[in-house]
C-alpha cells in the first residue's frame, strides 16, 4: 500500500489578535509589557490524508481556514499542535508574487524562485525557454518585475511552479486573476500534473473545479471539519447548506423555484440559447408589503454571467414572480440560478438555488449588462 503524500493529524493553530498593542516606550511603560490580545483559532484539530497522484480540494467560506492548512502544508506556518507530513519536492503557489523581488527582472527571479523551490542553477536554465514560453510574457522577461500586472506575476510564478515538476504542488486561488486563456492552459497543464502522478492540493472557491478536478476534498468553517471525503459529495454538502443559512431567517420562509423552457416545461437540460424562464415563489413568516428579489445565472466557477433585481408584491403571505431568462450562448457545462429575497427588518438576504446543465455549446460569454425582465405571474 502506498504512504500518503499527506498527512495531517490533529492541527490546531492560533493567531493573536490584538486589541490594543504597546507601540511605544511610554506605552509599555504605563501598561507594562503585556498588550491587550486574544488567540482566534483558525484551525481546530484538522485531520486529513491526501493519497499520492490525487487531486485534494479545501473549500470553505472566507476565514474558514483553507489558506493558513494550505501555508502549515508547505511548511510556511508552523502548526501550535498536532503534525504535518508530506513526501516528495514540494512547490507552492500560495501568494501573488511570493518569492518575487520586485526590484530584479523577470529573468533573474525565475532563477532566484526556482532555487527557493529546489533546483540548481543548471537545472533551472535547461528549463528556462520552457518556463518563459508557457508564462507567455518573453518580451517583459528582462524588465524589473514590479512593473508586472498581476496577471503576469501569476504567469511567471505558476510557470515557475509546475516546471520544478513536483510530487505535491499546493495551490491558492491565486489563479483566479488570470485571464480566460491563461485558466484554460492551467486547466490543461493540471490534467498532465495528474497523469504524470502529481499529487496536488487546491484551495479555490470556485465548486466547479473541485468536483472537476479533485479526487477528494475537505470542508473547512471556522477552522473546523464540516465534511471530508467524495468531491462531489462534499460539493453537495457545502451547496445545500449556503442554501439553508440563506432561507433561515425570520421574515422569509421557505422558498420554491423551478426553470421552464418556452412550452412551459420544467427543464434541468437545455440546448445552448435556449430562452428560459424562471418561476419563483418565497413564503413570509411575518407580514411584510413587498421584497427585493435579485437573480443571478452564474458558471460553474462560480462568476455571475447575468443578474438584475426588482421589488415584488406580497399577496397573501406569498411573494411570486417570473423571471425570462435571455437565449444566451452559453458552453456546455453546468449552471446554477440564484434567488436572493430581501425584506425590510431582515439581516441578511435569503437564496435559494436551482442548477442545469446546457448541451451543445456556444461562444464564450462573457458578464451582460442588459436587465432581466421581471413579470408578475398569471396566477397570484
């Protein structure tokens, strides 16, 4: 049986968080040496193993510990209990520009990085045509790289990355700033990574490349293991819940909505530009005039494509409405509408979500500024 190329057990770690800090001789001397602070844990007895030539996601909201168990991973962050092994070179992109000096070219930072990442200078320079062709940015390669955009550091780096060809490569949503081009190479490379057997570790929040490219992953809230197991399933789980602390609230209740296509029938797949319309309905636990609905179609990573929001009338307790969705030239894949209700007196919007799949496929499509167009159904 082969060792797992990680293993964590049992990690907590803590940060201080300081209310008020001695930043001066006179401070430290009135107050003493001790400053106001508490410890926030962000991680709370984390226990995992990755299996070696698999992919692993982290997801989970923000501040919910994927970062700091990606840093304790890549031995960055050192963890206040519990242990930590990996095996193998390692290589992490974890930062944008992380292991970058601004001052020196894109050239010399190439091998300055991929030294920090483990490889000699002969090494790094049969390899450098390589890396600068796959980073795309040749003719910036001597400029000094704080002229960078961000775009280009996260080139350069996760070139520099993958070149090393690590056992285990961890990976931040760094990638995200990249341009569509860029995505769709490292969605390419990610696929030979995983056939060359390299294990790697993602923390993204985009549920559509984990249940993509990710064997196995973890659900992380507040430092603490909410699911560990099946991508798929842990997606699902993580999904349903978002929809469940967003339909909890006092004034709105539960929510009901379904997709029509243009004979009126319930569709979870459709044709790429297929004109839809989307019927939805919220309950009220306490008489309100009107809500705020706002719809959102997104992709599967989680970008919104279309939106638009309008205010309804509640009759009777029940606040309805139908939403036409354009024939839109979406690629195959899948989908997700949002609604979002907002009522007077409520803290937080209640949402409800509703997926399919599109077939075939169109042009890439990008965010469309034109409003949705919001009727009042013909039965209230």
């Amino acid at each position: 049986m082969r060792e797992p190329a990680v293993s964590v057990h049992d990690v907590h770690k803590g940060f201080r968080l300081y209310h008020e800090r001695n930043a001066s001789l006179k401070s430290v001397l009135l107050r003493g040496s001790r400053s106001n602070f508490e410890v926030y844990e962000a991680l709370k007895g984390v226990t995992f193993e990755v299996e070696a030539g698999h992919t692993f996601g982290l997801l989970g909201g923000n501040g919910s510990g994927k970062s700091t168990m990606l840093k304790c991973i890549a031995g960055i962050l050192v963890p206040d209990s519990g242990t930590i092994q990996t095996r193998g070179r390692v290589a992490s992109l974890l930062e944008l520009g992380s292991g970058f000096h601004p001052e020196l070219s894109g050239r010399d930072n190439v091998f300055l990085n991929a030294s920090i990442l483990g490889l000699s200078r002969k090494e790094t320079a049969a390899r450098f045509d390589d890396i600068v062709d796959f980073s795309g940015i040749r003719e910036f390669i001597d400029s000094p790289v704080k002229n960078y955009s961000s775009g280009m550091y996260v080139r350069l780096g996760f070139s520099v990355a993958i070149h090393i060809q690590p056992d285990l490569f961890l990976v931040d949503e760094v990638l995200a700033v990249g341009d569509e081009q860029f995505q769709r190479q490292c969605a390419a490379k990610f696929g030979e990574l995983q056939t060359q057997g390299t294990t790697i570790v993602l923390v993204t929040h985009s549920m559509g490349q984990v249940r993509d490219l990710c064997d196995s992953a973890l659900w992380l809230d507040r430092g603490t293991q909410r699911a560990l197991g099946d991508a798929g399933t842990v997606v699902s789980a993580y999904l349903d819940e978002q929809d469940r602390l967003g339909s909890s609230h006092e004034v709105i209740g539960a929510i009901a909505m379904d997709l029509r296509d243009d004979t009126d029938r319930e569709v979870t797949d459709v044709a790429s530009g297929t004109p839809m319309t989307l019927r939805v309905e919220a309950q009220m636990n306490q008489p309100v005039a009107t809500v705020n609905l706002r719809v959102e179609l997104l992709d599967d990573r989680g970008l919104p494509l279309v939106d638009g929001s309008q205010d309804v009338p509640v009759v009777g307790g029940t606040a309805r409405a139908s939403v036409d969705l354009p024939g839109l030239p979406l690629q195959a894949g899948e989908y997700v509408v949002r609604a979002w209700f907002d009522a007077e007196g409520q803290e937080h919007a209640s949402c409800a979500s509703y997926h399919f799949l599109v077939e075939g496929g169109g042009k890439h499509f990008a965010l469309l500024s034109t409003p949705l167009r919001f009727r009042q159904p013909a039965e209230s």
